[in-house]
C-alpha cells in the first residue's frame, strides 16, 4: 500500500524523483539530459567520459559541483525543468510535492513565481520526458 497524504487544499502528495527505470523502460537514455546539464569545468573534466560515466555518477557530479553554481537553478527556467534540477541539486532525493513547492521558492526566492501544490502535481503527472515518477 502507497503511503500518501493529502494537503489541506485536497491535493494528493505523493513523493517524487527521477525514475532512472523510466528510462530504459521507455527506451530512452538520461544520459543526454545529464550531460546537458553539467557546468563548463564538469563539462571539461567529464566530457571525454560520456559513454563510461553511469547515471548514479553523473548525477553525483551534478549535485556535488554544477547545482552548487548559482546559475544552474533560476526562476527564469521552465517550471518543470526547474522541479527536474532540484532533483539534480539534492541527489535525487525523494521529495513530494509540497516540499517540492517549498524548496523551488526558498531556492530562486521572489523571483520565482509563486506555485501551488497542485500545479505541481499536474506537471510532474504528465511528464512524459525527465523520467519524474512517484511512489
């Protein structure tokens, strides 16, 4: 049995990250989308690597050197590729959608517009193409 709750507005919270399954299930690779999203100096350092890195390694990477820049997580970024880097920034721990909601504003502050727990929880249901999947 799922262990959920539900927020007070009757939203559904569950806890989301990236399905690395997803993935090879749908016959497509993260790799790409990794890749795209290391820093210049990761980018330098990793880029002759691309086939022998795993995904674990690469979102280690991530979230030990490129989401600690201040440009990797903005507010000017679509909604959902912003859900998709804060995965990346925290290890791709588990988050559900109110956490999700909290993090992305203490994150990129006044700038980011304000989202509700239901929006959230409508994009990250439809997303058919950064593997985001809940328990």
């Amino acid at each position: 049995m799922l262990d959920k709750e539900h927020m007070t507005d009757g939203t559904l919270v569950s806890d989301w990250f990236i399905d690395l399954n997803w993935f090879k299930e749908n016959n497509r690779s993260i790799a790409p989308l990794l890749l795209d999203r290391l820093c210049p100096d990761c980018r330098k350092q990793y880029g002759s690597q691309k086939g022998e890195m795993s995904p674990e390694e690469l979102l280690k990477v991530i979230s030990d050197c490129c989401a600690t820049k201040p440009v990797f997580l903005r507010s000017d970024l679509p909604l959902l590729e912003r859900v998709f880097r804060l995965f990346l920034t925290n290890g791709n721990t588990r988050l559900n959608t109110g956490e999700i909601v909290e993090q992305l504003n203490a994150k990129t502050g006044s700038e980011g517009l304000s989202v509700s727990t239901m929006t959230i929880n409508r994009l990250l249901t439809n997303d058919r193409y950064y593997g985001l999947s809940s328990l």
